[in-house]
C-alpha cells in the first residue's frame, strides 16, 4: 500500500531537492506491517505539516481527505450522547484499550486486550463556559456521571427529567430537530455535534485547515476517481484494445463506468486497417 499526498501546484508533496517527503509504503495485513491506523495517518500528517511550514511557508495550505473512518477518529475522551444514560451513573464511563508508557496495546495472559475506563471530556454550556460532566467533590454523588437529563437541566431545559431516555430505535417523532428525549436534545447542542476529529485537531493546532470530501464521491475523492479510471481501462483491455485503443476509448466515455461492448466495432470504422 501506498500513502502520500499530491496537489495540483506542486505534484507529490517534496522538498525542492526531493529528498525530503511524506510517502509510507505499507504492507498490509496482520501477518505483515499490520494495518493502516489514525496513528499512522497521523504521523504521515504531522511530517507532510513538517515539510510544508519548512520548504513552503508563503502558501496557504489546506489538507483534503476522504471520508474514511481512519481519518474520523475522535479523542478517546470525545463528547458523545450515543450511550449517555438519562440517570446519574457511579459506573458509566468510556471503555478504552489500555496502552503502555510507549502506546503499545496491552495484552492480558490470555492473549486479549486490556481494557480501561475514562471519564469524558468536559461540555461547554451555551455561554462559553465549561461544564463538567461528573459530580464534584462534596457532592453527595461525587465521582458520579450526571446524566443526560441533569446535564441538560443545567443547560436550561427545565422538563429534562420527564422526558424519555430515547424515542424507540431513537426515530424521533419530529426529525431531527424535535424536542422529544434527551438523546435527541443532547445530540443537538452544538459542543456534541462540532466535535472535532484529531486530524482536525492535530492541524489546525499548527495552522493548517481540513477538508472531508463527501462519502464515496466520484467526481471529488482522488481515490475514488483514480480507481474509476483504473477500472475503465481493465474493461478496455478486457474488450482486446491495446494501450494505445484503451487510452482513446477511456478518454472517449469519460463519463461511463465501462467501455461499451461495441467499441471494436465503432475502432475498426475509425481506424480501418490497410492491406
């Protein structure tokens, strides 16, 4: 596998010299180099970041990705009302993989990851401050997760309690905008639903903005429109044209997914062969 990143100015992303670039070339598979992680795209950011601000500094940049999960991953501690309970909570929290002092995942005897448990990152209420999503200390519930209806209680939504945890399979009634269970309120206010990624994070901490192309667009995902490309000339190879006929025919139907089936027909009325 082969990760780097190109721009239309400036091709494949070097330094002048060419020495110096981002590419990772990765075998893939757990008998191999693993697999590609948010750790590792990461990492290639950080050193493509590296690169610009040092051979490049007079440019805007603006990194695009697409819309793999790889590339969406959220802190561990991220804000989240997916598994929130309503009821304050002395167990809840968030089960991670437990790491060592070199982030290495730790593995019990029997050969399982270990897990543990974190808090959640703090809110932010509606004018800017931050809310703490446990109890503190003196309160009777110290420690304790406040839960969905009490945080939204201290956000002004006074009949919090009475409503329900979640709508059946959380198919709220009015959409998306309804004011109808906790979950739907708590997925609306606007700290839970701008959560940024640590992509985002990660560049923006040094100056760069982030771009997330829509999910499996043709015409927008580099990825996607190389791998179309790619198919319309295994099609044309498949149909007997040679490289030079697969170049033409690809060009030709741009706008399909596949050569026609009668493409040699249509290349021997262009291209008549002479005795």
């Amino acid at each position: 596998m082969v990760s780097d990143f190109v721009s239309a100015d400036y091709g494949w992303l070097r330094s002048p010299d060419g020495k110096e670039g981002a590419r990772v070339l990765f075998k893939a598979g757990k008998a191999r180099d693993g697999y590609f992680t948010n750790e590792d795209v990461l990492a290639q950011t950080e050193k493509a970041m590296d690169i610009l601000q040092k051979f490049y500094p007079d440019d805007d940049h603006i990194f695009v990705f697409d819309n793999a999960t790889t590339h969406l991953k959220r802190a561990n501690d991220a804000l989240s009302a997916r598994k929130m309970p309503k009821n304050p909570s002395k167990t809840w929290g968030i089960w991670i993989d437990s790491k060592d002092g070199d982030g290495r995942t730790v593995r019990g005897a029997d050969g399982k990851v270990v897990k543990e448990k974190i808090r959640m990152a703090d809110g932010q209420m509606p004018n800017g401050d931050p809310q703490p999503l446990y109890f503190p200390d003196g309160h009777e519930k110290a420690g304790w997760f406040k839960g969905m209806a009490q945080i939204l209680v201290e956000r002004g939504y006074e009949s919090a309690h009475a409503l329900p945890s979640e709508c059946k399979d959380f198919k709220c009634p009015s959409g998306r905008d309804s004011y109808c269970c906790c979950r739907r309120l708590m997925f609306n206010q606007p700290d839970f639903a701008n959560v940024d990624s640590l992509l985002e994070s990660s560049c923006r901490v040094q100056g760069f903005n982030v771009v997330f192309l829509p999910k499996f667009h043709c015409e927008l995902n580099f990825i996607e429109h190389f791998a179309i490309r790619s198919a319309r000339f295994i099609d044309a190879y498949r149909n007997g044209l040679d490289g030079r006929q697969a170049a033409w025919a690809v060009k030709r139907y741009r706008g399909h997914r596949v050569i026609p089936e009668g493409i040699l027909k249509e290349l021997d009325n262009l291209f008549p062969k002479t005795a």
